[in-house]
C-alpha cells in the first residue's frame, strides 16, 4: 500500500477496517429482483404527484431544516409522541450507525442474536465496537438461556456490557417476529439500550412501539425502504426517549437530510392506506408462495415479513441459486451463513413475479 503509484504515502485504513468485508448484495440486471426485500410496486401515484408539486417550492440554494421538524412532527405524530422522540437518518442503516457512533466505540461491544441482520454487526465493527454474538433457538427465536448467557459474556467484557442489544422483528432472513414475552425479557435484563429493528414492522403482529412509554432504554428503528416502496429515497427513523435522540444529534452531520427526502417523508405519511392495502396484498402472495414451496419439496420458515426463508432439502442452495440467476431470477443465497445451510431468501413480489420464481425453481429443481 506504501508503495508504487502514491510514492511514499501511507494510504492503508485503520488496522481493523482494513480486515472488514463491504456490504455486498449483489446487483446485476435481471428480469425478476427479489433478493432485497424491496416493495414491488411504485409508491401511490398520488403521492409522487404531490411530490413533484412540493420538490418544485424547494428553495434549491438553500441548506434544509437542520432539525427536519416537520417531517419529525408528521412521524411524531404518528406514533403519538412528541418530536423530541424521533430521530431521522438517510435509511435505517444510518440510524444505526448514528446510534453506534454515539453509543458504541472501543471497549464497548454489542449482542446480536445470529443469525440476524448482518448490518448490526457490521456497523458495530466498523465503529469499533466488539460484538457478542449470541444464538437463536430451534425457532429462530431468543431464548431464555441464551440471552442470559450473551449478557453474563458481555458483563465479562466491561460492566455496562452490551451498550447495545439488537433484536430484530420480524427477523431478517429468518422471518418471524420475536414475540412481546421475549423483547420484555431482554428489555429487563439488559444493562444497555435495547435496539428493536422493525424494518419490517406493518407485517408483524405486535409493534415494541408499545413498550416506549415504560422503557426509556429501548429504541426501535423503523424505514421507508420496504412496505413504504420507497428504498431509493434512503429515509429511516428511530423512536426512542429525548436523552438518546439528544446523543445521535451530537453524531449527526449538519444539514444531514436533504430537503427533497424531507418532503417527501411527510407526504409519504399522508398515504398511509396504500401502504395498508400493499401490506395485505403481499400477505395474501406471501401465503401463496410459501404453499407452492412446499408443494416443491421445500423446508419452509414461518415468516412475519415480505419475504420467505427455505431450505432446498435434497438440492445443493448454491446450485439453485445459479440456475434461478441464469433464468433471470434473483434471490438472495444465505447459504454460507451459519446455521442457514441450504438455504435461499426470497421477496414476496407481486403475482406475476412469484410465478415467475416458482416456474424457474421448478426447471432449477429439475
Ligand atoms: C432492509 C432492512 C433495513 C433497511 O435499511 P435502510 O437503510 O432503511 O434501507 C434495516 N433493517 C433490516 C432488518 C432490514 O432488513
């Protein structure tokens, strides 16, 4: 890295970052896209007509509302509390970031229960922060035993260890949302935030947005990227008490929102039914895709979300997923995660998608 082209410049990165692996979903042009989780349909027509109004009052040379109050009051207001409660990023992985760089650091570690989402414990990597990595059960769910095992762990590493417990719900890639019972159990006996991610929250049955109120520790995330069929606008938030939102503004770039995402944040909020009536749709294709599935021979996972975990029992998950991309089919290959052996995450995507996945399973399956 010192030498050649940049002379005698130092350009390596920070030891542990240069250990790191990227993000890497791959994209690639395909007929079928359902490896990301993302909406398959375009945000309400309305709404991108009200969008273009409001985009074109903008004042461009303008910075934004540093605070974003009024996309904060409308989200607010939402989930009746006040605008101190609510943090906004550019997507959720933001938040998270925010949440690590205010929260996290060296001698600090999180708890993620594997698998998860592995932007939890890529964030507190590239932060600096160690990471306990604890089990879930049979179900794909947090148990008793082993949250209390991950939290003596962390103990052991500092006494205000894990600054952070991530839970995910509904769990991505597994699916099911973690029941009400279990985030009580960990907001009880864990000595640092506990972290609620509901990126996929409108298909869950229970929200821990109702366990706020009595629990100034708990932050949950929500994002406009999935049931909002909004991912390219890149829009998350945190609901959490006023003394951690206070510390992610310290964290915070100035003017971190742009105006245009701002905008459309609030607008978004005003078509609310759309988003209920894709959610129910999708729960009806979700229905219909976990059958065909298992009409093909498939291990099914229960899902709370917008897509579905299965293990190609008798067919090698890698080799699956290479013909369904030579179809122009893609989902996601979890395959090399562990405990995931065999097995491929697949979007719910609208009817005409699903069929065409479950034809191209059906040849790749031979
Ligand atoms: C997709 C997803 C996100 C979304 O991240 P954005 O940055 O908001 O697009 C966050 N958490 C989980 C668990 C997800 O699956």
């Amino acid at each position: 890295m010192s030498r050649g082209r940049s002379g005698s410049r130092r350009l390596a990165p920070r030891a542990d970052v240069a250990l790191l692996a990227g993000y890497h979903s791959p994209q690639v042009d395909v007929a079928v896209r359902l490896n990301t989780n993302e909406a398959p349909e375009l945000p309400p027509e309305a709404f991108v007509r009200d969008l273009q109004e409001a985009v074109g009052a903008i004042e461009m040379n303008r910075y934004p509302d540093r605070e974003a109050r009024a996309l904060r009051e409308a989200i607010a207001a939402q989930h009746g509390v006040g605008p101190e409660h609510v943090y906004c990023a550019n997507g959720s992985n933001e938040v998270l970031q925010s949440l690590l760089l205010a929260y996290g650091g060296p001698g600090r570690s999180v708890a993620v229960f594997e698998p998860t989402y592995a932007l939890h414990s890529h964030i507190a990597r590239v932060t600096g922060t160690g990471v306990i990595e604890g089990e879930r059960d049979e179900e794909m769910l947090i148990d008793e035993r082993e949250l209390a095992r991950v939290l003596t762990l962390g103990g052991r590493a500092g006494e205000e260890n894990p600054v952070v417990t991530f839970v995910c719900s509904p769990n991505n890639p597994t699916g099911r949302a973690e029941p009400r019972d279990s985030v009580e159990r960990v907001l009880a006996a864990a000595p640092g935030l506990v972290v609620v991610d509901e990126a996929y929250a409108q298909f869950a049955p229970w929200s821990a947005t109702e366990l706020l109120a009595d629990h100034p520790h708990l932050v949950v995330v929500r994002t406009f990227s999935k049931t909002w069929s909004l991912a390219a606008l890149r829009l998350g938030y945190a609901i959490a008490d006023p003394e951690v939102v206070d510390a992610l503004w310290r964290v915070t770039l100035p003017y971190h929102l742009d105006s245009v995402k701002q905008a459309a944040g609030v607008l978004a909020l005003r078509h609310r039914d759309a988003v209920a009536e894709r959610t129910a749709r999708l729960v009806e294709e979700r229905g219909r895709l976990s059958a065909a599935l298992r009409s093909l021979g498939m291990d099914v996972y229960p899902s709370d979300a917008n897509f579905v975990l299965f293990r190609t029992t008798g067919h090698d998950a890698r080799g699956v997923w290479r013909s369904l991309l030579a179809r122009s089919v893609l989902v996601r290959d979890v395959s090399s995660w562990p405990r995931l052996e065999g097995c491929l995450r697949v979007t719910v995507g609208n009817r005409m998608e699903n069929d065409s996945f479950l034809v191209a399973l059906r040849s790749a399956l031979g």
